[in-house]
C-alpha cells in the first residue's frame, strides 16, 4: 500500500472535494424545497360580490387558509358585466407569471405584464390604447432592453434602450405624422448624457450639441446643410454667426457675445446683394452704413 505523503495529500484533497460537492447538492435541494414548499402551501378559494345578493362575481381567487388576507394561487377580477379585466397568478402575495388587464367595457385586452418568482417585473410588458402600443422590457424590477412606443398610425415615436434601470446608448425620438426623427441622444453607462446630440425639424438637421466638449452646440439653416453659429453650453450664441432663407441664401451675418450683437452685421436682400451694415456694442445698435 503506497502511504507516501504525496498520496496522503491527493487522497485528502479528493475528500474535500467530495464533501464540497455534497454540501452543494444539500443547498441546492434545500433551496428547491423551500420554493416548492412556498408555493405549495394550504389555500383555500375566496369569492367577492359587487352586490349584497351575490349576483356579480367581483373577484374569484386563492387566498393563503394561514392569512386569507394573502392571495396564493390564481387570481381573477371581473367587471360588472362579467368581462374579466385582470388574469394572474399570486405567490405568497406577489404576483407572477404572466398578467392580463382588459377594458371593462369591451373585454379588449390594454396590458400585458409578466413577473418573476419574486413579484418583480421581468420580461415583455405591452401596452395598448387603441392602435397605440408600448413595449417595453425589464429585468429584476429595471426597464432592461429596448423601450418603444408607437403612436395611433402606427408610427415608431419612442427607441429607447435601459441597462437596469438607467438610459444608455442612443435614444431616439420620432415625429408622430412623419416618422421622420426629432431628435438622436446619447447617454453613457451611469445614465449621463454623452457625445453629439442631434436635432431636427421636419427632418432636416437644425443643431447639433456636443455633452463632451461643454455642451456646445451647431446651429444649421433649415435644410441642415449650412452652419449657421455656435451656441455654449448655456445655449448663448457667440463668435461669428450667419442666417439664410429658405433658399439658402445669406441675408444676415455678424459676431454675437452672450446672444448681444457685436461690431458689424452685414444686412443681405433675398438675392444676396448687401443691402446695409449695422454697427452693435453689446446688442445696442450704434450706427447703420
């Protein structure tokens, strides 16, 4: 028999390992039985009136025999007129599983929600008004994943991503007749805005502010192709600014302090032929050429 100390100590290592895997089998079971116990508890069915004779069912459910102010089990809540207006099952008082709400007057069907074993939202929740609809995802009780929102059309108006609880990533805004975008927004991971912002109207790009470099932001004409000025992060415009018409033709330039007109400011017609210079100390309009 080898008795060497090598042997000794591989031979008490695989006892450790042994009694480790033993001690886990044990929890494991443990914590199955006391799920399996909780929801297995003694119920007793419980059935609630709109009215003194007992003709309208208000509620049917399961309700701990323990503490019948507990519901345990399955769980149903009707309208007047017999429609049942939410579908659930209850643990301990919490609900879980998958939830139905509906209208009481047409039995048509608003929301959807679904839990896990600890009442916490978790999963799809959907959301309807109409033709409208929500869809949104959670996780532990957090928004988690994509949030969108659609509008009676049809049209997307809301693209939002959460990561427990907080807005990260690119969150998007739609226009509700167009579909064209509003406005693109950035949020880093602590739920904090970030990099470029964008900004239209009628879907043509009109600003663009940047969170990393003070929240400066790009001011454009209206077909989003030309740089008008610079705003701060106090959204003041300052340096030199120009202006255009819908034709894209330049009918005013000049320098901003603070929103206050400075020094020249050259005053264009339609075509672009200058028509004056204004002269501005500190927004108070000195002279005309």
């Amino acid at each position: 028999m080898d008795v060497s100390p090598g042997n000794k100590k591989r031979k008490r290592i695989n006892q450790l390992k042994t009694k480790t895997m033993k001690t886990k089998m044990i929890l494991i079971l443990l914590f199955a039985f006391v799920q399996f116990a909780g929801f297995t508890q003694t119920t007793k069915p419980v059935v609630t009136y709109y009215d003194y004779y007992k003709t309208k069912i208000h509620e049917k459910a399961n309700v701990l025999a323990s503490n019948p102010t507990i519901f345990h089990g399955s769980y149903k809540e009707y309208g007047q007129n017999t429609v049942v207006m939410e579908e659930g099952v209850y643990n301990n008082g919490k609900k879980i599983g998958i939830w139905h709400y509906r209208n009481e007057s047409d039995g048509l069907e608003y929301k959807t929600e679904t839990y896990n074993n600890k009442g916490e939202l978790h999963g799809e929740v959907i959301e309807r008004n109409g033709k409208s609809k929500n869809v949104k995802h959670f996780k532990n009780g957090n928004a988690d994943g994509s949030q969108k929102a659609w509008n009676e059309a049809g049209i997307l108006v809301k693209d939002y991503t959460f990561v427990n609880g907080v807005k990260q990533g690119k969150q998007s805004e739609y226009d509700g007749e167009t579909g064209k975008p509003i406005i693109e927004a950035y949020f880093d991971s602590l739920g904090k805005k970030k990099g470029t912002w964008k900004y239209y109207e009628d879907g043509f790009l009109w600003k663009e502010k940047n969170f990393d470099k003070d929240g400066m932001s790009i001011i454009y004409d209206k077909s989003g192709a030309k740089s008008m000025g610079v705003l701060d992060g106090y959204d003041y415009k300052f340096d030199q600014w120009s202006e255009y018409n819908a034709a894209g033709v330049l009918i005013r330039q000049g320098e901003y302090n603070n929103s206050k007109k400075m020094k020249e400011w050259k005053i264009f017609d339609d075509s672009g032929v200058l028509i004056k210079t204004e002269v501005y100390d500190y927004g108070q309009l000195i002279s005309t050429k």
